[in-house]
C-alpha cells in the first residue's frame, strides 16, 4: 500500500476514548465538553471567575474582563502570586511532602524535591535575588541548564515580582545579547555548564561573550554550579549561586502582585526582523496553564508526569513548571538528550519512574520510530495512561506509532495546537471525551473562538483551507510585545479587525476538527523549534563573504523543516564546500545550534519579482526539488531559475 493511501486510511480512522479513561476523567462526554464549551463562549466571565476561584487570590477581582481590541485584562483589581499558588498552598496538607520535581541528570543522577522543599529553595533564592538588588519589575535573564534549579530561579523572580526571561540553552552569545539588550535586563542566573550528549555546553562562556561588549546593563551574573568544569569569574560581577545561599534566610514572602503584573518574557521568532519578546502576566496566564492541565491532562494527584520540553520554550514554562506545579503535581525533569547513552533513555526512565502522563514533540516521536521498537519494547511502559504531543503538525503515521508502540493502544492521544503567544493549549482534544483522528488537534479549548477565515476574514466552510484565527480574549493570551506597541498590533491584529492572527494555515473538516498546514508566514518550524528566515538570512549576510540571502523550508521527514540557504556571495569570492561549511559554523555562531542549516545553496542570483521582493514560493519549490510550477510571470530574469535548480554547495 502507498503511503499517500495508507495515511489517508490512518486519518479517517476514529478513535473514541476509551470507556476505562472516561469514566474516571473529569469531562466525561462530548455533551459535557459542549456545554462547558458553549458557556465558556456565551459568558465567558461567568465562566472564568469559577475556574479562577481555584487559584489562590490575596485580594479578588473587581472584573473578571477589560477588553478592548488588542488588549485584554484579566481579573482587574485581583492580587494574587505564582509562585504562591505553585508552592505555598500546597503545603497545608499531604502534599506538604509530595515529590513537586523528580530531576534526572544526564549523566545519571537523582534527586527529588518535596513540595516543602522546593518551596524552601525558592524562598532562599528569592532572598539571593534581593540581596542582589533584584526589584519588581526587574528583568532577568536565566540561561540555565535543566536542572531543578532552572524552575527555582523562575519561581523565585515571580515570588517577589521580576520579570524573567529564560533563555534556551542552545541559543548564542549574541542571542542572549540581543535579548538582554532588548528587555534592559539587569541580573543573568546561568550555570558552569549543561550536559549534552555527554559533553559540556559552555553556558558561561557564552554569557561572558555575551556581555563582553559593555552594552548591556546586566551588573550580576548568578553561576550554579552543574558540571564543575573551570570558569572564568569576573570579580565583582559574577558569583556563586550555592556561596550566595550561605546564611540566607528561608522566609519570604510571596509579592501580593496585580493581576495584569508582568510574569515573563519569552522571545519567540517572527517574520521579520529580531525574535521579539512575548509578554504574558500573571493572573490569566496562570489560569489557562492551570485549567489545561486540568482538563487536557486531567493531571491527579498520583500522576507522574512528564514534559520532555526545555525549559527555554514556552512548554517548558507553561506544562513543565506553572501548570502542574500550580495543581500539586509531581513533574518530572530531564537535564539529556534521548538518545544518551542509548536510544531508549526516555523509556528507561518511563519504567524507572512510573511515569503516567507523557508530553512530547512530534520530531521526538519519529526519531524513536527510526531508531527502532526495539528500544521500546525492552521497557515496561504500562504506567502511561495519556500522551500528548506539541510543536508541529503530527503526521498521522507518527500518531499510530505513537498511539500504538508507547501507549501500547490504550492511551488517548493529546495533539495539543497552541503558541509562545497563547500561553497555553487553544486546540486540543479533551481526552476522556473527543474522539480523536490521527493528525488533527481537533476542537477548541473552553473560551478559544477559533475559526478558518479566508484573506478577506470570511469564515470558510468545511474543508477550505484558510487562516487560523482567534476571535476572542482568551486568559492566557500575550498582553504584547516587550517594548513595541506598534509591532504588537501590527503583527496579530492587522490583518483582520478584532481578531488574532496565528500565523497559520489550516482547514476544518465536517465535524469542524481543525487541521493544521503550517505556518504561512516566514517562520519554519525546524524540529518543533521556531526559526524565523529572516534571522537565518540576517545571520547569512553578516558574514564578509555574502551579499544576499534567502532561506525556506524543505519538507524533511525528521524534523518537519530543514533549513535550506540560497546565498548569492560578494564578488571575488570563490564558493567551494568548505565555505559553505563556513557560513554552517557561521549561522551557528550567531543565531545557535538550533539555527544549523542543512544546506548551503550558491546562486548567481536570486529570483526576484519586479519590484524586488525574493519570490520564496519558487525558492521553496526550487529547494524540495518540485517543479516549479506557479505563476513566475512577475519574475525578473527567468534564467535565475535554471540555474537555481542545480546549485549545489
Ligand atoms: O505552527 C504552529 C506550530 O508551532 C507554532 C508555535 O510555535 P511556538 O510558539 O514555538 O510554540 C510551540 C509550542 C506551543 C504554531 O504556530 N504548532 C504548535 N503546536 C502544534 C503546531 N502545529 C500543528 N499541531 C500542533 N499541535
């Protein structure tokens, strides 16, 4: 059978939740989820002040909603603290002495943290953060590796009002630059190192690299100390986080914070231009991660969950740190890789801790399904009982696998559509009630107006394929872009009146499940991580020997997206393998390993219409090696495109 028809036999297939998983969930029915649905959007504040009421307020709210177009406020008047509702509330009862973060280095070691005893660590290095002259509405950079130190950095800036910024691993020297120019961050809490395959990323040189310059206002640099590996300390700038703990008090009280306080930054790719930084707050963001985990993983106090994001990305905050810790949960964190030192690192660690809830990338999913079932089979994994995957588009291949292999046939599947920007899940099955469909993330979560509109804003109907839009404030939404209003509005509200554009293309079919395309804008999606071409491209050129650059996408049956480069270089330049090896290293460099392109293509041109503007629609058939068969009556020089084809590095 052909793989076309095999998966278009895969996506018509239905699954229903099972009646064992039903009938524990706490939305047991599609009758159910409607009628919660249908409230959620008939009267939303009625709706949202009974689920906020299962947060911890210092002072309640004097309106539940305040929106006008773009700018939504949530719980007005309200007070409340994350970091509170995180630790403090749980420690009145049994889950005082709960595992809150079961943490696994790479290299093997344990450790457990109680929910008394995370709280304890957060309060002292809240006091560190004081002492440093840390104040609300600060901004704080932490560049860490994933150690449960990573999550009390972050709980302990919301304890007293920072604003944080955490910043992924694998990201440059210049990108932890630009982002502590562009938030006027003052403090970095970074580490000696991070394991990676088993060797040492050098997260503090990086920082030092990244403040070289003198231009950022960053006067502190916190180091951890993970790998032991030799450092530079700059006197007077950098310290120790564990010298920092000596004779530090363990009582802190959690900021009683409006609910619209600022909670992070995450800078995220766009379009155009630099990454640009999601702000979100806390009382609304607080409440969707909480109600998602609630709902979508219907997460218990038994649960043993675990969500393989780092946390640099949006997942991480939101379904590894906030959200669960928000409902007691116990969550798990791994510092590796999944394939150190073999292939089945995640299933041993599955079976080693029992874990019940299990979140992941689609990228993740079809690497394990080329490694082989092998790797799978030789571990227990009968404690799963939901899986969840994020990121990017699932191909319903992967699904069955997914379904089949890890959750052994039993185990609903969450494909989970959100964005840095929504704070937390939008589209999304709720497992004891939607049937699901391999490749869709099927209906909205409760409040989330989502629709299919054409260019004009006109809903399309069943299988028209369109542009996904959010039609109305939902909690967890960015309340803008740090430091640019302008950006703000023009990114996501410009493009139709009063609604959020996502930047993605999908269709719904006739039982209205929403099917993701893609990204329809200049971001890739490379390995579920965000990449706009624009910074590739940026990176390109500022290297002496390009003068021009574009970059797409390539269908790439691993990662979704591969990077592919046309560069057209400044003249004199020979172009040779080892340059395009060079301008690899370069992009690298710049941007960070998650940027690495696949291919280095040398062009004498680039196909450009009249106006100017690189036609990226032929590029994209150029690079996956279709025809092109479009409309290339615009080009410019028509020849550009023969020669494309063939450019080799
Ligand atoms: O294109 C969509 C894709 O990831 C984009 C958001 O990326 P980011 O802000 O980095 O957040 C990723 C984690 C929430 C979206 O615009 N995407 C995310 N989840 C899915 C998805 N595409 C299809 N199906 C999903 N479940």
């Amino acid at each position: 059978m052909s793989s076309h028809i095999e998966s278009t036999l895969v996506e018509n297939r239905v699954f229903k939740p099972a009646k064992a998983f039903a009938s524990k969930a706490r939305i047991k029915s599609m009758a159910q989820y409607k009628k919660m649905w249908n409230e959620s959007i008939k009267n939303p504040e009625k709706f949202f002040a009974r689920e906020a009421k299962e947060l911890t307020w210092q002072k309640p709210w004097k309106k539940v909603l305040d929106w006008k177009v773009p700018y939504a406020k949530w719980f007005v008047g309200g007070q409340l603290n994350v970091s509170e509702n995180c630790l403090d509330r749980h420690l009145d009862g049994p889950r005082r002495t709960k595992a809150a973060i079961m943490w696994e280095g790479e290299p093997g070691e344990k450790r457990v943290l109680t929910y008394q005893q995370l709280h304890r660590e957060v309060c002292r290095f809240a006091n560190v953060l004081k002492r440093n002259g840390v104040k609300r509405g600060h901004r704080i950079i932490i560049y860490m590796p994933m150690v449960p130190e990573a999550a009390i950095a972050m709980l302990a800036c919301t304890r007293i009002g920072a604003i944080h910024s955490v910043v992924f691993g694998g990201f440059s020297a210049e990108s932890i630059k630009d982002r502590a120019l562009d938030s006027g961050a003052t403090l970095i809490i970074t580490a000696d190192g991070s394991y990676r395959r088993g060797t040492i990323v050098p997260l503090k040189k990086n920082v030092d690299d990244a403040l070289k310059s003198g231009e950022t206002a960053v006067k502190r640099v916190i180091v951890f100390r993970r790998t032991a590996a030799e450092i530079h300390i700059e006197e007077g700038r950098d310290v120790w986080w564990h010298r920092e703990l000596e004779y530090v008090d363990a009582k802190c009280p959690a900021a009683a914070l409006d609910s619209e306080t600022p909670l992070f930054i995450l800078y995220t790719s766009g379009s155009t231009g630099k990454p640009k930084g999601i702000l979100h707050t806390t009382g609304g963001y607080l409440l969707h991660a909480h109600m998602t985990c609630k709902y979508v993983f219907d997460l218990r106090d038994e649960d043993v969950y675990w969500c393989t994001a780092d946390v640099g990305w949006v997942t991480g905050h939101s379904y590894m740190v906030y959200g669960p810790l928000a409902m007691g949960a116990t969550t798990l964190m791994y510092e590796g890789a999944p394939n150190w030192p073999e292939n089945d690192r995640f299933w041993r660690i599955i079976e080693d801790y029992g874990v019940t809830v299990f979140y992941t990338a689609p990228t993740a999913i079809r690497a394990f399904m080329k490694w082989g079932d092998q790797w799978v089979t030789k571990h227990n994994l009968s404690s799963l009982r939901l899986l969840g995957t994020v990121g990017e588009v699932i191909n319903p291949e992967a699904w069955m696998w997914y379904h089949r292999t890890i959750g052994g046939g039993r185990c609903p599947i969450v494909d989970t559509w959100w964005q840095t920007e929504t704070g937390g899940m939008m589209i999304t099955p709720i497992p004891g009630a939607t049937p699901t469909k391999p490749g869709t993330a099927t209906l909205p979560f409760f409040g989330v107006d989502a629709a299919i509109v054409d260019d004009k804003g006109k809903e399309l109907g069943a299988n028209q394929g369109g542009k996904l839009v959010i039609r109305k404030p939902w909690p967890g939404m960015l309340r803008g872009i740090w430091g640019d209003k302008a950006r703000y509005k023009q990114t996501y509200w410009s493009e139709f009146k009063g609604m959020y554009f996502a930047g993605d293309g999908a269709r719904r079919d006739k039982d209205g499940y929403f099917w993701i395309v893609g990204r329809i804008d200049d971001v890739l999606n490379v390995a579920g991580h965000r990449l706009g071409t624009s910074e590739v491209e940026s990176a390109l050129v500022s290297h002496p020997s390009v003068a021009e650059a574009a970059v797409v996408g390539k269908p790439d049956e691993l990662k979704g997206q591969a990077v592919v480069c046309f560069v057209t270089v400044k003249s004199g330049i020979t172009t040779s393998k080892d340059l395009a090896a060079v301008l690899k290293k370069h992009v690298r460099t710049v941007i960070g390993p998650v940027a690495t392109p696949d291919e280095i293509r040398f062009t004498d041109a680039l196909p450009k219409t009249r106006s100017g503007k690189i036609m990226r629609r032929l590029l994209k058939q150029v690079a996956a090696g279709e025809l092109v068969t479009g409309d290339t009556t615009t080009l410019d020089d028509l020849s550009v495109l023969a020669k494309l084809a063939t450019a080799e590095d």
